[in-house]
C-alpha cells in the first residue's frame, strides 16, 4: 500500500491574459511499482480567481477530491 503524500503544490500564471496554473506531483500506480508524474492544471483566469490565495484554494480544492476529476483535467 502507498503511503499518502500531503503536499499541496503550487500556483503561478502564465500567458498575456493572465491564467493561473497550479503544478503537483501524483503517485501512480503501476505493476513494477509506484511512479510519481508531475502535472500541471488549469485553475482559471485573473477574472475568476483574482489573489494567489484564491487560487491556491482553488488546487487544494482540486487535489481534495477524487483523483478521477484531477486525471481528467490535467493539461499534457
């Protein structure tokens, strides 16, 4: 069984309009073993989360629920 990671990541913008992006890292399990990936996902724009803050709550969030809505949501 693997352990439980409790890490929160972290938030940064990116591009001319301003979109924050939130960057984690997420076991995967595999059948030789565990693999850490990192992903990147898309958290919204400076209209709808205008503080760091709110954004960070948004990825915790994020990361607070099932790993299904975070799988289907990460940008490659």
């Amino acid at each position: 069984m693997v352990p439980n990671r409790y890490q929160r990541g972290y938030v940064f913008t990116r591009g001319k309009s301003k979109v924050w992006y939130g960057m984690f890292r997420e076991d995967i399990r595999a059948a030789e073993g565990t693999e850490r990936r990192q992903r990147m996902i898309r958290l919204g724009t400076f209209s709808e989360l205008p503080t760091k803050n709110s954004a960070r709550n948004k990825l915790a969030e994020i990361l607070g629920s099932s790993t299904e809505k975070v799988e289907m949501s990460f940008l490659d």
